[in-house]
C-alpha cells in the first residue's frame, strides 16, 4: 500500500511508485508510435477518410466508459471489502487478547492460546498471499509452525489449536461454560473473517467483463487516430497516447485491486496490519511490543 503526502504539480507528472504508468507504457508508447503511422500513412497516400471525424467515436467512448467504470467500482469494492475484514480482524483479536486476560489467570495457559493467535494472522496471509510464512510465525509458536503448515488449510489449522487449548481449559476446570462460550465466539468470528477474505480470494471478477474491456479498448485506440488524423494533424499521436494512458491504466488499476491480498504498490499492507495484532497481543500480556514496520519508500507491505 502506498501512503504518502499530496505532491506539488511538478512531481505530479514523475511519481512512478504507485503508478500503474509502467505496467501500461508498452500500450501507450506503442499506440504513439501507431498513431505517427497512420498519419504518414494517409499524408503520403493521400486517403480520403471522410468528414465523420471522431463522432463515433464519443458513442463507442460512452460505451467503454460504461464498462471502466463497472469494474473499477466492483474491484475497488473488493479491495474495500478486503480491508474492512481485516480491520475487524484486528479488532477481534483485541477481543480475545482482552477476554482471554481476564477468563485466563495461569500465564502459561494464556501466553500460548494468544500466540496462536498471532500465529494465525501471519499463516491467514501467507495463504492469501500463495507465500510460505513459517518463519514469520515460528516465533510465536516454536516447532508447532511445521505440524501447522503441513496441513491443507493453514490458518485453519491454527484456529482448530486455539479451540483444542480452550477446550483443554474447560475440560480442567480453568474455564467455566460461559467463559469458555465468550472465548469460542471469538474464535468463531475470527473463522467467518477468514471465510470472508477466501472468498474474495477465490471469486475473481468475471473473465468475460475484462475480455469485453480489454477488446472495446484496443478496438478503439486502434481506430481512433484514423478519425483524428484529419482534424488533429500531427497531434494525433499524442492524443491517442493520452487515450491509451486513461483506459489501459484504469484497466490496470482495476486488475491491481481486483486481488487486493496480493503484494503490488495498490495492495492492502497486510504485514503491517499483522504487526498491529502483534503489537495489540504483546501490550495485553504485559510484555513490550514490537515497532510498527516502517515505509520504504512510501511503501507499506
């Protein structure tokens, strides 16, 4: 995730972290390039091309701009989404670092059952990552990462150590019905989150929008500079470089977003927010918590 401060007009045009410029400058250098060619082309052939200029071309806009902006709303929607779950993570884990403080007075029973916890956030985005987090975790709990890892869904795994640990608990007396019911409803709202962020993982947006996008657009900058050259001359290119600028970056945008677990500059910063359990965890035990992760270059991860 990208967090910096506004930029004045001059740096505006040279920001490049964050940008979705150089994913798309093949699109938009090559589409340059084609527009000066059809330009030479229809100056030194001299086609007549009509009088039609670019009025289709504000209804087939129209249209694509339609579809931009269906699917930048439905995968800004996702990344939203996204980011809400995981913020009602964080404070879920509060909840249950609060309630298990207060049900658990045996230290060594408590330190394990919220170390699992933590556990968990980092095993939650290594698989929504597709990214090996054993070692991320194994401070939390030792040799168990591996027996964790091992299985099919990790941070399931996690979650069903944590129920073994408060049943233990109930089963010796430490926790009495109620208190064991309070703790195990917030390991059941910690599972729906997990549930919530593996099916925006597993649901992509529909393929047959981005084919639909991603045709109309070249489509249209391929025919365009045919209804500018008339009117437009020489800045031809650059208007159809602009054009390609606009729809393929918010094309791009939309792709980023559309996964917004994944590690790009658009991408949620979910190992900071891993960080802030860490650290919500640690105060509730007495202990001293780690630092926040710092930017690098305006880039949290």
């Amino acid at each position: 995730m990208i967090v910096r401060p506004r930029t004045n007009l001059l740096k505006l045009f040279f920001v490049m972290r964050g940008s979705v410029v150089p994913r798309i400058l093949p699109q938009i250098l090559g589409f340059a390039l084609y527009g000066a060619a059809v330009v030479v082309a229809i100056r030194l052939l001299k086609l007549d091309l009509g009088d039609a200029g670019v009025a289709p071309f504000a209804l087939l806009g129209v249209a694509l701009s339609v579809y931009l902006g269906f699917r930048n709303n439905a995968a800004y929607d996702r990344w939203w989404e996204a980011r809400k779950l995981w913020g009602q993570l964080v404070f879920e884990i509060r909840n249950l670092s609060r309630a298990a403080t207060a049900m658990i007075s045996d230290r060594d029973e408590l330190r394990p059952l919220l170390m699992d916890s933590l556990a968990f956030c980092h095993f939650l985005r290594g698989e929504l990552r597709r990214v090996d987090t054993r070692e991320a975790a194994r401070p939390f709990v030792g040799d168990a990462v591996d027996e964790i890892h091992a299985a099919t869904n990790k941070p399931d795994a996690a979650m069903r150590r944590m129920g073994g640990k408060i049943g233990a608990l109930k089963h010796t007396k430490v926790l009495e019905a109620m208190d064991y019911r309070i703790l195990d409803e917030r390991l059941s709202a910690i599972s729906a989150l997990q549930a919530g962020c593996e099916r925006i993982m597993g649901t992509p947006l529909p393929f047959a929008y981005t084919l639909l996008l991603q045709r109309t657009a070249y489509i249209f900058c391929l025919l365009l500079p045919f209804g500018l050259a008339g009117s437009a001359g020489w800045a031809t290119p650059l208007f159809t470089a602009l054009i390609a600028y606009t729809f393929f970056g918010l094309d791009a945008l939309s792709e980023e977003l559309e996964d917004p677990f994944g590690m790009e500059a658009n991408d949620l910063a979910l190992d900071g927010l891993c960080r802030v359990c860490e650290i919500s965890v640690f105060e509730a035990l007495g202990e001293t918590p780690p630092p926040m992760l710092p930017a690098e270059n305006f880039y949290y991860s």
